[in-house]
C-alpha cells in the first residue's frame, strides 16, 4: 500500500467520525421499513388510511364541530399521526400533529363538490423511532474513534517511539535496532532516513575498525621491517669505529651499503602505499602505447637480469596495443612484478613476460622458472605486508607491498591480477587492463 500524507488520513478520520454513525443510525430504520415491514408499520398506515377515510366522509362543514374534532384528535394520539384541515382558501380550521410525527405530510385529500375545492387535509405519519439505531448510532461512533486511535498509534506514534528508543541505542552506542513500518508517507520517510543513518553508522564503525586494524598492523609492520636493517647496520657500524682491518671495513662497509638501499626500498614502497587511499586522484589516463611501455620496463630489468644470470625475454604482440592508462603508475606495477620475479629466481633460470591482445583488452604474463608460491601462501600474497616466511631473509629485506601496490594499480585500470604456479615449477603472475 502507498503511504498516504497525515493530512490525508486526518480528512479519511474525519470522514469515519461523522459518516460512520449516521449511517449506522439510518441501517435500522431502513431494515424495518423496506425489508421486514414489519407490523407495528402496517398498523400505523392502516390507521392513516382509516383517518383518511373517516376525514373523507365528514363533510367540510362537519370539520369545524368540536366534538367531530374531539373525536378524531383522540384517533391521532391513539395512532401517533397528525392531521391538519384548511379551508377551501387554505385557512387552517383545525390542527392535531403531535411532536413525535413527521414534520412533512404523508398523504394528502381534497374534497371537492361539483367540480369545486371545498377543503383540503393533510395527513401525517408518526416517526420511525428506533431504540436500536440509536445503539447502534452511538457503537458506531465509540468504534470509530478506537479505531483511529489504534491506526494513529499503530502508524505514527509506534514508530516515533521506535525511534525515540533508537536513538538512546545509538547514544550508548548500539546500532542494532529496526524500526516499525509506518503508512503515513511522512514518517515513512524519517523512518527510512533514520533506518540509512543507522545502518551508515554501523558500515563507519565496521570501517573504522578495520582501519585501526590496519592501522596496528601497519605501525607494527613499520617497526618490524624497519628494525632488522637497523640492527645490522648498527652493529656493522660499531665494528668500524672499534677498528678493523682494511679487508673487513670494505666487507662491512659493502654490508652497510646494502642494508641502507634496502631501507630506502622499504620506504619508498611505504610511501607508495600511502598513495594508494588516494589512488583515483594520482590517477592520469591518457592513450597508451602498452607494448612500448613493456619493452621500455623490460630494458630497464635487463642488467639486474645479467647480474644475477637470469635470462630476461620479452615476447610482444603481433600488433600495437592502445589503451587508456597512467605510463608511470602502470611502470610501477610491472616493474614491482618483474622485481619480484627477479629477487625469488634461482641464477640460470628463465624469467618470460608475454604482452597480447584479447578482445578490447591487454593481456600480460610474468612467468618465471624458479620456486614457485607455496600452495598455503598463494592466497594472501597480495595482502598488505604478507610474506611468507622464506621471504624474509636479509637478502631481499622487502617490505611485502610490491605485489599489493601492484594488484591496485592495475585495478585502478579496470582490470586484475592474479597469481598461480606453474605445473612444470615457478609461478605465473597473470594480468588485464581494459
């Protein structure tokens, strides 16, 4: 049912008030006159159409005699009719209508001789009093008023009060409450607001939750992360200042080294990753070369490749790729996944990235011929800060947001990525870009 406006359901109340016991007051009368005839009313015409004919009779000049008038005066009150004689001028000669009859005549008779008026009389019927219309009158109108009584309170004040209690809930901090439905269009719709602020509140503390979950994480990530280069350069750091030989300051001056690029990497990779809350305003798409940019990442990868005797290929596609990307960003991504690549590959092994059109898509590979993902790992490898343990190891020393920062990146472009091994040994990371 459509929700009616409360000015709408006052003018129905109204309308229920004044018509229902009118019309339950006419039912009765109604009931006895025209469906039982019952026999008190065939009495009563009976004796109109016995005064008619007595009054008939009489001649004009007889209706003036008192005692005629007695007569038929005691006829009326017997019967509870009424009757009024006028003249031939329509003067009245005499009037018996007691108070209980109708006050419009019934019946009528003239009387005329030899073509003219003589008199004229005008006969009335008592009134159809009904105790039980009465009754029926008065629990129509009782009825009518618990009626909307119980509406009003079923439709506008329950739920005002469902709202009332609602918000002492959500004062205390309890969101879980539902409101009544309501008809009036009025409160429906505080209803509904009221029911969207609720549920709002409850997805922002949900949120907020999580976030500070994160948030905990994160610092404790940080820390952690941040912490075991630290450590060694610390210690690395002491045994110079204590002295040591020309040979093992050039050691620990190398280890120092590297302990410090891994620091920069991890911070770099944090800050990235503080970008990504805001990554649709960093984003800048514009039409894109896709097989460029691959060939351009993979010459960038060629040396760390050579280093470590892995075997970079780069097979392109048949035909140019355009779409519609951000050249740094995506840079970022694959680069995160070529790097990954190359940090968990064996030396003389095969690392293949593969570049392909499907349909309106880009579809890329990279595919590596080390290790492989352990099968409990491989769902949670894109999770923020997740390493497995053989991951961490001080030569690597990452931060475990490349492949997250990857993954957002390219769903940033409408696309996925997604991770699996290969059945002959290594894993395939595998992607699209709409």
């Amino acid at each position: 049912m459509k929700p009616l406006r409360i000015r709408q359901w006052m003018v129905i109340g109204m309308l229920i008030v004044l018509i229902l016991p009118q019309l339950f007051y006419e039912i009765p009368g109604l009931f006895d006159k025209y469906v039982l005839e019952n026999a008190k009313f065939s009495r009563q015409q009976e004796a109109i159409n016995s005064l008619m004919r007595e009054v008939g009779e009489a001649d004009v000049i007889r209706w003036r005699n008192p005692d005629w008038q007695a007569e038929i005066e005691k006829k009326t009150a017997a019967s509870d009719s009424g009757i009024v004689l006028l003249d031939a001028s329509g003067r009245e000669i005499y009037r018996s209508v007691p108070s209980r009859s109708e006050s419009t005549a019934q019946r009528e008779l003239s009387v005329m001789d030899q073509g003219q008026l003589r008199g004229k009389a005008l006969f009335y019927a008592p009134k159809q009093r009904s105790e039980l219309a009465t009754a029926f009158a008065l629990f129509a109108g009782v009825f009518a008023i618990l009626f909307i009584g119980f509406q009003m309170a079923r439709v506008v004040v329950k739920p005002l009060e469902a709202m009332g209690h609602a918000a002492r809930r959500i004062a205390s901090g309890d969101l879980e409450f539902q409101l009544p439905d309501s008809t009036v269009k009025e409160v429906a719709d505080v209803r509904d607001a009221f029911q969207v602020m609720g549920t709002s509140l409850r997805e922002s503390l949900i949120r907020q939750s999580e976030l500070e979950a994160e948030r905990r994480f994160f610092i404790s990530s940080i820390a952690h992360d941040l912490r075991t280069p630290l450590f060694a350069l610390r210690g690395f750091l002491t045994r110079l200042e204590s002295g040591a030989n020309p040979e093992k300051a050039a050691r620990y001056t190398a280890i120092c080294s590297k302990k410090a690029e891994q620091l920069e990497r991890l911070v770099s990779d944090l800050f990235s990753y503080g970008q990504m809350s805001s990554l649709e305003q960093l984003l800048r798409l514009k039409p894109l070369d896709i097989g460029e940019l691959f060939e351009d990442i993979t010459a960038d990868y060629l040396p760390l490749a050579w280093d470590k005797e892995i075997k970079l290929t780069y097979e392109a596609p048949a035909e140019n790729i355009v779409i519609q990307g951000d050249a740094h960003l995506l840079r970022r991504a694959i680069g995160n996944l070529i790097d990954n690549a190359l940090h968990y590959s064996p030396a003389s092994s095969n690392l293949m990235i593969r570049l392909r059109r499907e349909e309106s898509r880009a579809h890329f590979t990279v595919e590596d011929t080390g290790p492989g993902i352990p099968e409990q790992q491989l769902p949670h490898i894109f999770d923020a800060f997740y390493r497995g343990d053989d991951s961490r190891n001080l030569e690597y020393g990452g931060s475990g947001l490349g492949l997250t920062i990857a993954r957002r990146i390219v769903r940033a472009h409408y696309g996925d990525l997604v991770a699996e091994n290969r059945s002959q040994g290594g894993s395939v990371f595998t992607g699209w870009i709409g």
